[in-house]
C-alpha cells in the first residue's frame, strides 16, 4: 500500500505541475492585447536582425560545420537561438520561482520545490513552437528529414535537465539576493558569445586549441552543437560520449548543489518574502 500511496501521489505532484506550467504560461501575456504573440515575436525580431546583419550586410552566406556541411547561415543561426532562447527565458524565468510565488511559498502546506520546475515547464511551451519552425525552415532551404533529427527530444530534454539543476540554486539565493536577476542578464549576454551561437568554434581550429577547449566546457555548447549536428550534420550524440558524459555530470553536479542551496535556505523563505 505504501508503495501505491508513493506512486499515487508522485502521479498528483506532476499533474500540479504541469497545471501550473500552462497557467503560469498563460497569465504571463494577460492583459495584453496580442497575448502570448509576445512570445514570439522578441525571439523572430532577433533572428530576423541577426540575418540581415550577417547575411545581408556582410554577406556572411554560408557557415561550415565540422561535419563538412554547407548550410544557410540564417538556419545555422536558427538552430543555435532556438535553444538559446529556450535556456535564456527558462533560466530567468526561473530564478524568480520563488519571488514571484511568494503567497504560495508561505503556505506551510504547499510543496513549494516544484515552483522552479513550474517556470521551466511554462518556457518550453514557445520552445516546442520554434523547434516546429526550424524544421518548416530546414524543409523550405531543402534539407530533408533525417533519422538523426529524432535527437532534437533528447536534446531539448537536456536544456531541460541543466536550466532545471541551475534554476534552484539561483532561485534560492534571488530570495535574499534580488541583484541576482541583474547578473543573469549579464552573464547571459556573455555566454550568447561563449557558447557560441554566432559563430563557428571551428574557426579556433589551429589558432588556440586552449580556448577552444575552454568554450566547449561551456554545457551549453553540447546542446547548440547537438542542435546543429543532428539537423545537419547527421551526428549522434555518442559520438561525442566524452562530452555527454561530462555534460551529465555536471548537471548532475549542479542540482545536487542547487539542492543542498535550497535545503539551507528554505527555512529563511518565509521571513524574507
């Protein structure tokens, strides 16, 4: 019975959650007259800009991958920004689980830990959409449907696991620390550069090995150039097992810490907020 009674109520637990995620979703864009349109009109506007900026102007056409591929470089931009945008949102989003729920968090009987995973769940909604979108475009510049794009669930799921183990510790300390979300804005316009998604690590190929290295420990490097082999590329991610294991264990590294965060700091929530 015991057992039944667990499972039973992990079954209730992830059915709160994924309510939680679709209002939290909803009531975002309320009030407006283009309601979740918002959502997707910052994430074109960029892609759009970035095209006519690299494409246009500098008549950047095509960008080489690793794999020795020839692509468009406003696709190759797209399936690098997909998940960027997805990793940017989902973590600020994120890191104010707790703020911006603070009526919830005073409940003594509300399991407040799902409140990170609520923010996270509600920005995979738009991510979904543009995952659509970069397929339609790999279709309309012809590259056809291979079996290596079955990986794009896999990495999306990735995204999802480290902006997750990420999101408690910041959650955590945005509690007592609201300067953080200031810091996350920065950090994240410099890790667009370091991961990177405007450009090619290949071109640090026999220039510095050393910092070529560098921005592969970035994890998410492993999901952008996961993205872009497994729509172009037709790579599979064990061929890369070095990295993946290293990915894994850093974000199984990262939630054990952003766990041992929350457990110090919870019991302090309630006078804060």
């Amino acid at each position: 019975m015991g057992k039944l009674e667990r499972t039973a109520g992990v079954k209730r637990k992830q059915s709160l959650v994924w309510k939680l995620a679709k209002n939290d979703f909803r009531t975002r864009y309320a009030g407006s007259y283009m309601g979740i349109l918002w959502a997707l009109v910052q994430p074109v506007v960029t892609v759009l800009l970035y095209y006519f900026v690299f494409e246009v102007i500098f008549d950047q056409r095509a960008q080489r991958l690793a794999g020795g591929i020839e692509t468009p470089y406003v696709l190759w931009l797209t399936a690098g920004l997909v998940p960027w945008f997805y990793f940017s949102e989902a973590l600020q989003q994120g890191a104010n689980a707790f703020t911006e729920y603070s009526y919830l968090v005073k409940k003594v009987v509300f399991d407040i830990k799902i409140l990170p995973a609520v923010k996270v769940l509600g920005a995979l909604f738009v991510h979904a959409f543009f995952v659509c979108v970069l397929l339609l475009m790999c279709l309309f510049y012809g590259i056809t449907p291979e079996l290596s794009m079955i990986q794009i669930p896999y990495y999306s799921f990735c995204l999802f696991a480290l902006v997750l183990a990420i999101t408690y510790t910041f959650s955590s300390v945005m509690v007592f620390f609201r300067d953080l979300a200031q810091i996350i804005a920065i950090g994240l316009q410099v890790g667009m550069w370091a991961t990177p998604i405007l450009w090619d690590i290949s071109f640090l190929d026999g220039k510095s090995e050393l910092l070529k290295f560098i921005f592969k420990l970035n994890p998410v490097y492993y999901i952008v150039n996961g993205y872009r082999g497994a729509l172009f590329g037709k790579r599979w991610f064990f061929r890369d097992w070095k990295l993946s294991l290293y990915f894994w264990g850093f974000t199984v590294l990262v939630a054990l810490f952003g766990r041992l965060i929350y457990t110090r700091l919870k019991p302090h929530f309630s006078d804060v907020l």
